[in-house]
C-alpha cells in the first residue's frame, strides 16, 4: 500500500447526527437521471464518506454529492467522489458504499473543515469561545 494511500486510509472518521447525502451519476447518465433521495451518513472524513443504499454500485464509478447537516444549516457540500467500494449488510437487502472525494473545491473544502471541527468540537463538548478562536484560524 502507497504511504499516501495509508494516510488517507488513516484519517478521523466522524459519525454526525443528521448528516445526509443525495448523489446521481457523473456524465450523460446524470444528466438524464434525478438526485437520489436522502441518505443517512454512517461516517466522513476530509477523504470521503460512507453510507447506505438500496441501490448497488459499481466500484470506480463516479457521482455527483451533495452533502447536508444539520451543523451546516443551510449550505450543503457539494463535490465528485469514486466508490471505493461496496459492501453487502447480510439479510439487509442494503449496500454500505465508501466514497473517495476525488474533486473537492476549495469552498466545499472549507465547509467539510468546519463540518469536522464543529463535530469534533461537539462530541469534545468545548466552549463556544473556543470554536470561534479555532474557526478564525482554519
């Protein structure tokens, strides 16, 4: 395994409440289909994310994401991501699906930060003073 692929591999995972992710097919394909409905986000990080769907997905394939929080309010993160894999939940009749971000710019970038920070900072349960001073400096 290539050092960069261990230090993606190695990243903070966070589990937020509320997150949710709607995706469609990059290319033609996308363009002719609808998003996906809403659907829960297990976990994300800088690197990608993870959730679950009915729908069975081709390792390597791209999507279109948007990503929503309720820490987020009323943005959403927008970006392109591959699968990376897919993983069958036994008797479930679901897909756990693990998405690399492979186009992130650098304001949905940002968002993703604080996304992370202010999650971190939840579970950390930290002044509200503190997360501004941190906030100033991302």
């Amino acid at each position: 395994m290539a050092d960069k692929e261990k230090k993606e591999r190695g990243q903070i995972r966070y589990i937020i409440t509320g997150c949710k992710i709607q995706y469609k097919p990059e290319g033609l394909m996308g363009l002719l289909k609808s998003p996906s409905v809403k659907f829960i986000v297990l976990d994300i990080s800088e690197g990608g994310v993870q959730f679950i769907s009915k729908e069975k997905f081709k390792v390597n394939s791209q999507l279109s994401l948007n990503i929503t929080a309720p820490l987020l309010k009323d943005e959403i993160i927008t970006a392109r991501g591959a699968v990376a894999w897919v993983r069958e939940a036994p008797g479930l009749q679901v897909n756990g699906v693990g998405i690399k971000f492979i186009d992130l710019d650098a304001p949905n970038k940002a968002k993703l930060k604080m996304l992370l920070y202010s999650a971190a900072k939840a579970k950390a349960n930290l002044p509200s003073d503190v997360q501004l001073n941190k906030a100033n400096k991302i």
